[in-house]
C-alpha cells in the first residue's frame, strides 16, 4: 500500500531513521525538461504516474520510461539488508 507520494527530502529522512518494518522508499522516476517551459506546448506533460498525457510526451511514452524492474531483499537477524537485487520484468 502506498503511503504518500513527492515527499521531502527532510521526511525521507525521518522514514529512514524511524527504521519501520514494512515501511520503506521507492525513488520514483521524474522527467527532466532542461529548457523549461521552452516548446511545452510541442513536448506535453505527464501525469502523477509519469505516463506521457499530452504532446510528444504521450507519443513515445513508451520509448521514455525505460523498463519496470522488480526489487528483493532480506534481513539479517540485526534487521540489515542483505540481499538486493534488480531485475526486468
């Protein structure tokens, strides 16, 4: 279940400190636009969900995301992580 989405840094820390089982962080993917608001009308924008709604955003959305990846671990008996791994779906 997601909790809260776009928080700040200072709670991403606090969530990391309080050291919560079952709670944890998933970095989500943001599109950079390195001129602004130059030719937004041509570019389009994305939605919350980071899927392409408007313009050449939604054009080649699927070209722009990459691929969905699938993450595990565990923990020790000292509640470390260790294992971690990545792989597409």
């Amino acid at each position: 279940m997601l909790l809260a989405r776009k928080i700040s840094p200072e709670q991403a820390v606090s969530v990391e400190n309080a050291d919560v089982e079952g709670i944890f962080l998933v970095k989500e993917p943001k599109r950079f636009y390195p001129n602004g608001e130059l030719a937004a009308h041509l570019v389009g924008f994305v939605g919350m969900d980071a899927r392409g709604l408007e313009g050449l955003e939604s054009k080649y959305d699927e070209s722009l995301k990459g691929k969905p990846e699938k993450l595990a671990w565990a923990r020790d008996g000292q509640r470390q992580k260790i294992i971690f791994t990545r792989r597409k779906e």
